[in-house]
C-alpha cells in the first residue's frame, strides 16, 4: 500500500524520525572521509555522504557541511589551510569511518581514536587515509553559505589522485565495485555494491550497448 506524506506530516514527525526519513529520500550516496590538518598540524577526518562531481575540466569536487551550531574542526582547517583530501570508504574499514562522525575535541585525531593511518603526498598539507583505495587532493575554491538551512557548500578543485592502477578502464572509468568502495544510505546505513552494467553514450539514433570493462566480459558480470 502506497502512503502519501504531507509537508505538514514531516512537520509534526518526531525529530529523530524525520532525520532518518528524510536523509534516506535522496538514496544512495558515496560514502568518503575528508583528512584536513591546522596550521598547527592537528589531524582531522571526518565522514561524509554529500560529496558530487561539479566539473571534469577544471576538476571540481563539492561536499556539504552541516551549520556551525557547533565547532566544525573540518571546515575550520580548510578554511586555515585551502587544502584537504577526499578518500573513499572501503569495505575493511566502514566502522572506523563510522565512528569519525563522533564528537571527539580539538586535539584528538580521528586517526589515532579509530586507528586509521594517516599519510603525506609529496609535501601536500592534509593527511590522506592509507587504507582507503581511493583518495585525492582538493585545493579549496570557494565556500557558499546556504542561507535557507546555514549549511555551507564546500567546493575545491582536484589536485592530485591515488588509487589502484588495475581499476582504470582504458577510457578512464574507474571501477568502484574493484575498489570495494561501499554507499550509504540515511544516516548509517552501508552498502556493498554490485555492478549491473556499463552502458555506451545514449544517442537519438542509436540504441544503447553493454560496454565490457577491463578482464571483465558484459556477458558474465
């Protein structure tokens, strides 16, 4: 049975409920940590689930931050430094990724309290997750306070790219189902992903194909 859900209906749910609701309504989202350090080289990581792709050439990279109700260690770090990076939450380390959404204090390493390992690329400020099998450095562009909600939209262009070279595909892809990178759903919900299909560029006078991936038939996936 279908059930219909109001404005009205969201507005009198109790608050916890409404935040699991709605946080699911947007479906699967990529689930990352972003590593930033302060000018006085204090470790930070911090899960989230709203970074989106915003442009291939430059490369930019978005991501939201929740309102400044409290100290956000991450934004203020980009906002000290113009340097953090973007990793990828693997299976192997969903619960400790988890756990950096805890209110840990100023001088406390999300690094050191959930026993992720924090690495440098060549000199680049802010830390990267060793064990994640994606991660990349972003250079901060611009922040854009969301006045609506006071939410602000962090937006940095790429620097930088680590990962597994087998999962590059010849026309750039990279397949995240190799990586074991997981998705999220709501608030803590993970996933592990199976791949359905690549499919070719969708044209008004051609049907779409199955475009095979690297060591991997279509047929069989």
């Amino acid at each position: 049975m279908t059930k219909h859900i109001a404005q009205a209906d969201l507005a009198n749910m109790d608050n916890r409920h409404r935040v699991n609701f709605i946080n699911s309504l947007s479906g699967y989202k990529s689930a990352n940590l972003i590593g930033t350090s302060s000018r006085k080289n204090e470790d930070n990581l911090a899960i989230v689930s709203s970074v989106v792709h915003l442009g291939a050439n430059p490369p930019l990279i978005g991501f939201i931050m929740r309102p400044n109700s409290v100290e956000r260690h991450t934004l203020e770090n980009i906002e000290e430094t113009g340097v953090y990076t973007i990793n990828h939450v693997s299976q192997s380390i969903v619960k400790a990724a988890h756990q950096t959404a805890a209110r840990y204090d100023r001088t406390t390493s999300e690094f050191e309290a959930t026993g992720l390992t924090p690495e440098r690329c060549n000199g680049f400020h802010a830390p990267l997750v060793k064990e994640s099998p994606l991660t990349m450095g972003v250079k901060l562009v611009e922040i854009t306070n969301i006045t609506h909600n006071g939410t602000d939209f962090v937006i940095g262009e790429i620097q930088w790219i680590q990962t597994r070279e087998e999962a590059i595909q010849e026309d750039g892809y990279i397949d995240l189902t190799q990586l074991e990178t997981v998705a999220v759903s709501g608030l803590d919900c993970y996933h592990s992903t199976s791949r359905l299909f690549r499919l070719s560029y969708a044209k008004p006078d051609k049907s779409v194909k199955e475009i095979p991936l690297k060591g991997i038939s279509a047929s069989n996936d």
